[in-house]
C-alpha cells in the first residue's frame, strides 16, 4: 500500500514503524498506528444526505470515464512530472493545514483536475484490456496506471487546500471525484489495478480525517455510513489474474498427444515465468525442470498421476500414449485450478469467515509445480478489509460528534447511548473496543489474524473535544 504523505495516520504508522524496531523483543504489547483526532460537536446536516461521497445519478453524464482520467495529462506533463511542481506536491502533502490558505484562489491543478471530476462522473468505465488479458497473458503491461497514482496526490493536495480554506462543499465535491476514481479503477480488471484503486481511496480517506477535525466542518456519518462497500470490489481483478494464467495454461493440452517440440516450448515459457514470480515474491529459486523430471523418475507417482487424470475426466484411451511430460503438466494445470478457486471462493465471505478458511494460503503456495501462479487473495482482501475498518471506524468519530453535539459536548460512557446505528469491525463482525480515558473517547479495531504485530493493522483512534 502507498504511503501518503499528508498530516493522517500515514505519519503516525510511520512513528509506530520506527518505535516498533527500536522496541525490545521482549515486548508484549504490539506497536499501533494512533490516529489523533481533535474534533468539534456536530449535529447532522439537514438534510442528512446533503453530502454524498460518491457522485450520484442526477450527476453523471454519457462517456467512457478511463479515457479523461488518461486525458488529465494531455499537454500537462509539467504540472504532474516536472521536478517544480513534484517538489511543491510533496511540500503541499506534508504542511500543516494552517499554511495551505497561502494559496487560497490559486486554482490548483485547473483543468487537469477538472478533467479528473469530469471523468469521475461518467456513466461508464471501459479500461480496454479484458482482450489483452485473454491473450497476452504474463505478457500483459498497463504502463498507463502508473501515472494515475500521481494524479491522485495531485487531488489529494486540492481536496487539502480545500479544507484549509474552509470550502468544505468544494472539498467535498473533490472527496467524491477520488472515491469515484477509486471506484473506476476497481473495474479494471487485475490485480495491479485494484491495488492502485486501495491506495487511492486510503488517500482520500486519510484527508476526510483532517476535513472532520476543521472548525465548522459538516458531519460526516451519514455520507460515510451511505459510501459504496466495498468500494473497491476485488472479483474483476481476480478473474483478471485467472484470465492472465488461463492464457499461459492453454497449450498444455489433455485432448491430445503433445509433441517434444509442443511440450519443450510450454516448459521453457513456464520455467522464466515461475522463477520471475519466486522472485518478485521474494522465495528461494527453485527450478521447474529439475520438479518436472523429478516426477518423471518417480515410476509408482506418476502412475498416481495417470490415474487421477482418468478420474479427471481424460480419455482412457489417450493417457497410454501421452508423453510422461505432458501427463505431469496436465496434472499440474489440474492441481493449480483447484487450489486457486479454493482460494478465490473466500471472496464472497465476511473477513472474520475468511480467517477461519485461509489457513492453506497463509501457509505458503505449497509444493504444486504452479502453485507460485495462485493468487494471494487473503493479502488483498486484508488490505480491502484495513480500508473498510478505517471507513466504520471514522463513521464512529463521526457518531460521536453527533452525541456530544446533543449533550454538551460530552462523549457517551457507552457506545450504545449513540441513537444512530454503528459498523461493527470487518475483521471481526463484532462491535468495536471503546472506552473514554482523560477526556479522550478510545476506538480500537482488531487487527485479522497473522497481522497481530503489524501496526499499520492495529489501528486506535484518540478523539478529543476541539476547545
């Protein structure tokens, strides 16, 4: 996940970081991320949907929104790429709030930026790469969504200037623009897409908690509690990933007899791929032929092998006369279908159910000859999950600025004194940890299992009253 280099929880995941390395190992209780927030009582806008996070309907035009965010850099190259102006975005991302009304009426981003608005409210998204993704398998290269993380520092600064000058419904209107692009980068279909669409909508979230700490600043719980979830759906990336695999499988073929020649180039094509997948992953070498011909010298396994592809459904007739080879790389192409939809059948479930099913992924891709090829759905689902905590867990601040605005700005001794209906944790499906200490309301979510130590996952929120 990206970093963001705004005044959020960025900076105190950061500090969390460093404490966590510097701590004795002896050390029991796991580094956090503390998000402090100092807020003001705020009773609901009327009516209470007069802010939405996403654009609506009554909004949106006829167009492909893809094309105008890729439009955002036409004849702008200097405002998203020259040193000037990365140097000033990164300075813009890190001030404090009260040094940004230095800029007030500049305009920031202009039509760059509009661009990027008009985009997000456009009545379709064509990414135009479910072809590709049938046919140039690992082969396949998005260059274009590179640029596009920086287009969303370049919002994020506008969305902060925004705040700072107090136009909170100019602020508001570029929240949607983000969470909308978020929104479109999600029907891109692969992985790479959805993990760009993450660290889109957590920069944007990482600012809605300085927009809710500004004197004067509109509630926000029933725009959160109305926001898309999940906003970034991560079934199109993962069928995406199949597709790329799918297409890289194709030639092993179990409806007729391989050639040497046929067989050799399908092992040469899989044993680059392979070793580049242990290497990004970050595993030890391992050679897929010296795995290949190990099978092959094992008589009573391959046998095994035969027999559980005339279970599978191969023609009786043809496995006398397949070569040993293309027995064990249909046998392998069998094996990787069946862990990887073991794998992405969890989809669908609540994140405390996923825990309960995951063990297998969380064990390592095992030793199938693809098994380097399977998904890593429990990652990026924890990652989906870690944005959805944050939202439930702003929506709480957000509740409890609507408590103290109807009590003398006072926090409820007991999260169930708020009127308003709560979000349970997504990691767990049960309600929050909260407690008040010193004056300060304490919100702790529960970090998904094998995360227990990583602070970016052991998130509590500080909320004050803004004197």
């Amino acid at each position: 996940m990206a970093i963001s280099l705004s005044n959020s929880p960025r900076i105190f995941l950061a500090f969390a970081i460093i404490a966590a390395i510097s701590l004795d190992s002896r050390a029991v209780e796991p580094a956090k991320t503390t998000v402090k927030l100092a807020v003001q009582p705020m009773a609901a806008p009327k009516p209470v949907l007069k802010y939405v996070l996403l654009p609506e309907i009554s909004e949106l035009s006829p167009g492909n929104a893809a094309q105008w965010y890729l439009r955002c850099f036409a004849e702008q190259r200097n405002f998203f790429f020259g040193k000037e102006a990365t140097d000033q975005r990164k300075q813009l991302l890190t001030m404090p709030l009260s040094e940004l009304p230095v800029l007030k009426n500049s305009g920031y981003g202009g039509n760059a930026l509009k661009q990027a608005d008009w985009a997000a409210r456009l009545n379709t998204v064509d990414w135009q790469v479910i072809q590709r993704l049938q046919t140039d398998g690992l082969d396949l290269s998005q260059p274009e969504l590179g640029p596009l993380y920086i287009l969303a520092t370049a919002l994020q600064v506008r969305f902060r200037i925004e705040i700072a000058e107090k136009h909170f419904d100019d602020a508001i209107k570029t929240a949607k623009t983000m969470f909308g692009f978020a929104n479109h980068l999600s029907e891109n279909p692969t992985e790479q897409a959805h993990k760009l669409a993450l660290s889109v909508a957590e920069l944007c979230l990482d600012t809605c908690e300085e927009f809710i700490q500004q004197p004067g600043s509109p509630n926000l719980y029933w725009a959160l509690t109305d926001l898309r979830c999940p906003l970034v759906d991560l079934r199109k990336g993962f069928q995406g990933s199949g597709s790329l695999i799918a297409a890289e499988l194709k030639p092993i073929r179990d409806d007729t007899c391989m050639t040497d020649e046929q067989i050799e180039k399908v092992v040469a094509r899989l044993s680059g791929l392979l070793g580049f997948a242990r290497e990004q992953a970050g595993h030890a070498p391992r050679s897929f032929r010296a795995a290949l011909n190990a099978r092959i010298k094992d008589s009573e396994k391959l046998q095994a092998t035969r027999k559980r592809l005339l279970d599978a459904g191969v023609a009786e007739g043809l496995l006398p006369v397949f070569p040993p080879l293309q027995v064990i790389l249909v046998d392998a192409k069998n094996d990787y279908e069946s862990k990887r939809d073991d794998r992405v059948k969890l989809l669908s479930l609540p994140h405390w159910q996923i825990e309960a099913l995951s063990d297998s992924e969380r064990g390592g891709a095992g030793d199938g000859l693809l098994s380097d090829f399977l998904p890593g759905v429990l990652k990026l689902r924890q990652s989906q999950g870690r944005f959805e905590q944050r939202v439930a867990l702003l929506r709480q601040v957000e509740a409890l600025r609507l408590y103290a605005a109807a009590h003398e700005g006072k926090w409820p001794d007991k999260l169930a004194e708020i009127a308003v209906p709560l979000p349970v944790d997504p990691f767990t499906g049960k309600a929050f940890s909260y407690e008040l200490s010193n004056g300060s309301a304490l919100l702790k979510g529960t970090p998904p299992k094998g995360e227990e130590k990583n602070p970016a996952y052991n998130l509590l929120f500080m909320v004050t009253v803004k004197k």
